[in-house]
C-alpha cells in the first residue's frame, strides 16, 4: 500500500478495487469459478471493513462502505 496515503484511505481504496473486480467478475468466466471469484472479493471487502471498523467506528465505516457501492 501506499505510505503517503492514510490507512483509513487505503482501506477505502481497497474495498473499491474488491468492489470493481466482483462487478467485472459477474462478467466473465464460467458459473463456478465466477461465484468462487465473487465470494473471494466480498471476504476481503468484509476484511478491509472490519479494519475500518477498528479505525474509525462502526457508523463511520459503514459509510464509507456504502459510497463505495454508490449508496448516499
């Protein structure tokens, strides 16, 4: 990661690129290894939250979570 940039924007940046990459795999390859590829990415979304969880609480990490997904 990036040490000019703040965790908690690393984090952010992280959950966005997992986001983008489930988004593409809904796309492409076969059944099973899309829904194996898809899985993978939202456990490491849930990761990278539960960091954020720790680093700025709850509410603000949901937040943040939910301007990924284009949520207001």
């Amino acid at each position: 990661m990036d040490t000019g940039m703040s965790e908690v924007a690393q984090l952010r940046k992280q959950i966005e690129a997992e986001y983008i990459a489930a988004q593409r795999g809904l796309e492409g390859l076969a059944v099973t290894a899309r829904h194996q590829f898809i899985t993978a990415r939202m456990e490491n979304m849930d990761r990278y939250h539960r960091q954020l969880i720790e680093l700025v609480g709850e509410e603000q990490a949901i937040q943040m979570v939910a301007r990924v997904f284009g949520t207001p």
